[in-house]
C-alpha cells in the first residue's frame, strides 16, 4: 500500500519536473540554439516536440534531434540540480532505470545520481514531447 503512495508522488515529483522543463524550453527562442540556420519553430520547446510528431521532417530530423536534445539534456541537468534536495534526488533515483540495475547497499554518489536523475528526466520530457498529457495531468492534481 505504502510502496505504490510513495511510487505516486515520486511520479509526482517528476511531472513537476517536466512542467518546470518545458516552461523553461517555451522561454528559450530557438535562435538561442540556432543562429545560422532559419528556424521553423518559434521556441526549443516547439522544435524538440516537433521531431515527436506526426509532420516530422525526414530529411533534418537527425541532426535536428540531436541538436535540440542536447539542449534539453542540459536544461534537465540545470532543473535537477537546482530543484532538488538531496533527499528528493535519492528518492527519484529510486525509480530510474539505473536503480534496477544498482548493485550495491548505498546510494551512488550525488553527481553518479544527479546523472541519472537527469537522464531518466529527459526520457519523460520527451514522452511529453510525443504525447502531451503529463502538464496537463499535473494541472488537474494541483486543483483538486
């Protein structure tokens, strides 16, 4: 009963996580990113959800993932680092993919778990990315 609470505001945790991700990508023109090349999208956050969807372009959408995944990659670094107690961060390990595969009694050390903290961050951002719902889902937990 407690193992599958605790699972939620874990989960939880990490919906906030991704609000704070993308609101910050909504702030980040993509001329940032990009100055040489004419964007097609307004924001980072637009052009990172756009290699998800449907109307992806074949053609640059390699170089393009890449480009703007680094980018995200790092905003998830900066969110988890500033976001989180240590607490929070042993917790959210928890449930990262690297945890299932931790061998050892302990916690690995802070950077090896802000890492991959930040990793498994990025997987849910690009969820989001791909299918809109997780913003969405904390809005409605925080108005009930």
């Amino acid at each position: 009963m407690f193992e599958e609470r605790t699972r939620l505001i874990i989960e939880e945790k990490y919906i906030e996580l991704v609000a704070i991700v993308v609101a910050k990508l909504r702030e980040m023109p993509v001329n940032a990113v990009l100055d040489s090349i004419e964007p097609r999208h307004t924001t980072v956050w637009e052009a990172f959800a756009a290699q998800f969807g449907i109307n992806r372009d074949d053609d640059e959408d390699e170089d393009m993932y890449e480009i703007y995944g680094e980018v995200v990659a790092g905003v998830c670094e900066d969110t988890v680092e500033q976001q989180l107690t240590l607490t929070e961060l042993q917790l959210l390990w928890l449930v990262s993919e690297a945890a299932s595969i931790w061998e050892e009694d302990e916690f690995p050390d802070e950077v090896q778990m802000l890492s991959e903290v930040a990793e498994e961050l990025l997987s849910w951002v690009e969820q989001e990315a791909e299918e809109p719902e997780l913003i969405e889902e904390m809005d409605s937990i925080q108005r009930h």
